[in-house]
C-alpha cells in the first residue's frame, strides 16, 4: 500500500460520518491495490 493510499484510509477513518458508503465503496479497491 502507499502512503497516500494509508493516509487516505487514516483520513476515512478519522470522520466515518462524514462518507460512510464512499468509505464502503473505497475499501474493496484498496484491498486490490494492495
């Protein structure tokens, strides 16, 4: 994984609430990335 790919999953992390089904969505192509 990246370091902006990490960063960005930190930032998702840090306010779930603010996009939780861009965070769903994002994760499955994160998981390919890696």
């Amino acid at each position: 994984m990246t370091s902006s790919e990490s960063a960005f999953v930190l930032k998702s992390q840090k306010m779930p609430s603010d996009k939780p089904e861009m965070v769903v969505a994002i994760s499955p192509v994160i998981r390919m990335a890696i």
